[in-house]
C-alpha cells in the first residue's frame, strides 16, 4: 500500500506512514480501516502525550476542530492526517519558484471558507503583502476540487482587470500552482473591516452614508463593464477601512461577469445579504445593491436584515433613531424582494443617500419629460426613464430595452422565463 501523500510503501494494516507520518482514514482509499480520532486534551497523561507530539517539530492544522484538539502532523507533510485539508504554512517558509514570497503569519486563523490567507513579505522589495491559498483537500474528488480552482483562479482574474481602481486591492502576482499549492498575491491593506468597526462602537451616520458613497462609485465601475462584473458577496467583513481612511471592496471569490441568458451558481453569497434572485441563480447588477443595502442596515441598526420583516418602513429607526425616515426610505428601497422595484443603478442609489431622501420625479431618457420614480417608460413620449438597458432574449431580435422592463417592447419576450 503506497502513502496517498508522499508516495511511500507500507504494509497494508500500516495505520500510519512510515515516512511522512500520515495517518490513514478509511476515506484516502488505501485499503487500511483505521478510523483516526483526535487525541483528547486536559486529562493529565493524554495531555503530556499531545504536547510531546506537537513539540517535535510538527505543525499544527489550523482548522477549528484540529486547533481545539492540538492536532498535528510532521513537518514535511503536506495534508492533516484527521481533517485531510492542506496543512498552513509555517511562518518563515519561502514560497514560489524564485523564492519571493515569505510567509509571516496565518491570517485567517482556521475561519477559512474556501481559501487560506497569509501575511508575507515580498522579498523583491520588502513590501508586506497578502498570499491567498486555495483550502485543498487531500479526500476531495477533483470535480469539485476544480471548482475550488476555478473560484480562485477567476478571483485574481477579476482583481487584475481592476488594477486602475484604489477601492480594490492591487493583484500582485496572478494565480499560480506551486507544488500542491494553489494561489496569488495581492496588496496587503491595513486596517479593519466595517464588522469589526461595528462590533467596537456603533457609527455615525454621516459616516456610514459616506462608506456607502464610497462602494456606489467601485459597483458603478464593476457593473459598467462589458458585460457587468457582479461581486456578489458584499457585506460588512468584505469592506475594509484602510490606515489611509480609504475603503476598499474586498474578496472577489465568487465575483461573476453577468452575461445574457446564462445561469450563475446557485445559493452564493452570505445568509441575510443575498438577494432572491441571486440565491435562485439569477444575480445581476441590482442584486449586489440589495447587499449593499443590507449592510448599511447592519452598520446602522446593529442586526442582519435575514427576514422581510426589517424591510419595512420604520424597521432601521426601530433600532437607530437617528436615521431620518427619508434615508430609511432610500435605503430599504433596495430590500425589496422584487429586483424591479430597487434602484436601477448604484449611481442612482449614490445620489439619493448623499441628498439623504429618494428622488420622486425622473425624466426621460431621451425626451427628458418628468415621470415618477416608479415609471419604467415615459407616460409622454414612450422613451425608457433609465439609462441602463438589457439585451432581448429573443435570438435576431437587435432590441436594448430597460433593466427593470419585463418584457421587449418590440416583440414582446418576456426579460425571464
């Protein structure tokens, strides 16, 4: 029986390898039955023996299970012999063919999803940056192991075509394979993110109106691409206030282009920031401003709007009085269940929170008559009242029509199926 991991022989009831020191589990197919538990901690001997095991020169896993219960393995192996995910990298390890990358610290202290992330330094010059490794799985079938790729690799993707932008991180070094390592590099950004700003004193806000400026301007960017990028997977820990007082939009882990007619993953994005239609599979450009929404919800009043009933008026002043009834207006308007009835655009969105009130009255796009807020054509002359415009569905038919229209005025294809 060969080690899955560093290739060895050993003999088949072998419960552990004899030269890298992995243990088997019934699930690395190697045909041994050992069923590895951890080791449990603070009673007396068994605690002795853990530290012995961790004292030689082993690493430690960084998962919640495996930190709780000092699991370790020794320190040429590359996946934890309980929980099989790649093992983190120790600080002062060298990373990449031309050893430029040195690792300083494990950020992500085990809370990783689908990816590790590490504090190292550049060795080409000195400036501290952010390594992002994709969370392998010794046991995990490669089908989904390239989904995990693909995550990654179109993350560093979209970071590198934002490169011009200061409210994203600066793609260091595109997605690359270094043994069995997947990762990139990326501009480390100091600071803390809005959760944690949160969670150490409420903010004001003026403040949280002008985070929200802030993120209108990086989403008008991302969605006035050919076709759109949709991050969907804003939230409060995915923007960070940098030392220079600037907030950055972070995490494209899951970042989509949105084309027409194509179906995106379903049930992304995080609980009590997702909207409908996006958790359905259909997320477009006003599904990243229902998140958005929802974290200015939280920011204000303290509590994830996960239920239709914080999308009501008088729902945020319930827990914040000093937002006046004209900005819970603005910013519950894009809680609505129906994508239809949010704001079009996050420019749209980006006026209204700097004058504090939803403006009632739009004129039409090209006849510039006035028309109430809930129109989509003009009530005169027939012209859509918003500049943002879809493709019909409909193969041959050449027809631009609003977002938020349902069906193609011209020949009449409904905008879903």
């Amino acid at each position: 029986m060969n080690c899955p991991q560093c290739k060895k022989p050993n003999s088949p009831d072998a419960k552990s390898c004899s030269s890298c020191g992995l243990i088997f589990t019934p699930n690395q197919t190697t045909g041994a039955t050992f069923n590895y538990q951890p080791r449990p901690t603070g009673m007396g001997e068994s605690e002795t023996i853990v530290q012995n095991f961790i004292q030689a020169e082993r690493i430690l896993c960084d998962q919640d299970d495996c930190r709780a219960n000092k699991i370790s393995a020794v320190k040429n192996a590359t996946y934890c012999p309980y929980c099989t995910k790649i093992l983190p990298l120790p600080a002062g390890f060298i990373l990449g063919q031309d050893q430029r990358w040195q690792i300083e610290s494990n950020l992500s202290n085990g809370k990783a999803g689908m990816s590790r992330v590490y504090l190292a330094t550049d060795r080409s010059n000195g400036h501290k940056i952010v390594i992002k490794e994709m969370l392998d799985e010794q046991t995990r079938p490669q089908s989904e192991k390239q989904i995990y790729i693909d995550h990654l690799r179109n993350e560093a993707e979209v970071m590198g075509s934002l490169v011009q932008l200061r409210s994203v991180p600066n793609l260091i070094f595109p997605y690359t394979i270094y043994g069995p390592r997947h990762f990139f590099a990326m501009q480390y950004i100091e600071g803390d993110d809005l959760d944690t700003l949160v969670k150490n004193g409420s903010l004001d806000v003026n403040t949280v109106v002008n985070f929200a400026v802030s993120t209108c301007d990086v989403l008008t960017i991302l969605h006035n691409f050919k076709p759109p990028i949709i991050h969907r997977d804003i939230k409060p820990e995915n923007l960070r206030l940098g030392k220079d007082g600037f907030l950055r939009l972070m995490d494209f882990g899951i970042a989509r282009t949105m084309r027409v007619n194509t179906k995106l993953t379903r049930g992304v994005g995080t609980p009590g920031y997702v909207a409908g239609e996006q958790h359905d599979g259909s997320a477009e450009t006003r599904s990243d401003l229902f998140s958005l929404s929802a974290t200015l919800f939280y920011l204000l009043g303290k509590q994830v709007p996960d239920n239709p009933n914080y999308w009501r008026a008088g729902a945020l002043r319930h827990y914040n009085n000093t937002v006046s009834p004209e900005l819970e207006e603005v910013i519950l308007a894009n809680l609505n269940a129906d994508a239809n009835e949010r704001y079009s655009t996050a420019d749209e969105f980006k006026q209204d929170l700097k004058q504090g009130r939803m403006t009632k009255t739009v004129y039409g796009y090209r006849c510039n008559h006035p028309n109430p807020r809930q129109n989509i054509y003009c009530r005169v002359e027939g012209f859509p009242v918003r500049g943002e415009m879809r493709e019909c569905r409909k193969p041959h038919c050449p027809n631009l029509y609003p977002l938020r229209g349902r069906f193609c005025p011209i020949c009449g294809t409904p905008a879903e199926e």
